[in-house]
C-alpha cells in the first residue's frame, strides 16, 4: 500500500467529528493547564521577591543599615514620649506633697464647717 497526499481514506463523518472535538478539547485543557502554571509561577516570584526584601529589611533594622524614615520617625517618637514621661513623673514625685498638704487642710476645713454647724443649730 502507498501512501501520498493522493490517498483517500473513508471514514464515517460522526468518528471524524469525535476525533477533532477530542483534539480541540485536549488542545484547550493544555493551555488551561499551562496558563494555571504560569499564573502559579508568576504569584510564586512576586512572593519569593517581596519575601526577600522583608528579610532584608529585617536584617538591616537592627544594625541600622536600612532603617526607612518612618521607622527613624517612630524611634524620635519613642524618644520624645520617653522624655515626656520621664518630666511628668518627675512633676508629680515634686507634687505629691503638695497634694497631701492640701488633702490635709480640706479634712481640716471640713472639720470645722461641721463643728461650726452644730454650734449653731445649738448642739453644744
């Protein structure tokens, strides 16, 4: 038997619409799969880049080779409400005794409004 472009074949026309329909459906679940693939590989590089930058980033904080302005912001401010704090807590350690002298002296007031009231509803 030879073989040419010359050859005819008979075949049932439903068994050769069933072989293209096979072809274009594995043709099509192919290039599904291959974009799912690329879609995968591409997340999986953007992901292994951003992973990178944050470890370095972590790495250099510390030892303040990459230290961003935001964080050098935080760190004033850290500084700043220490300095803040430290200043109050010496304010009310100065007025402490204060308070308790004036504490006293309410009491003491108080004290001798009553005293007085009872003098005068005649208690006494």
């Amino acid at each position: 038997m030879k073989i040419s472009d010359d050859t005819a074949i008979s075949m049932p026309m439903r068994n050769l619409i069933t072989i293209i329909g096979a072809v274009a459906v594995g043709a099509w679940f192919a290039f599904g799969v291959i974009e799912r693939l690329n879609s995968i590989e591409t997340e999986l590089q953007l992901i292994s880049k951003d992973l990178e930058a944050a470890n370095e980033f972590i790495e250099g904080v510390p030892k303040g080779d990459m230290v961003s302005p935001q964080v050098q912001e935080l760190y004033m401010l850290v500084e700043y409400l220490a300095e803040s704090t430290e200043k109050l807590k010496e304010q009310m350690e100065a007025e402490i005794p204060m308070i308790l002298k004036n504490d006293m002296i309410i009491q003491f007031h108080e004290d001798r409004i009553i005293d007085l009231e009872e003098r005068k509803n005649g208690n006494h």
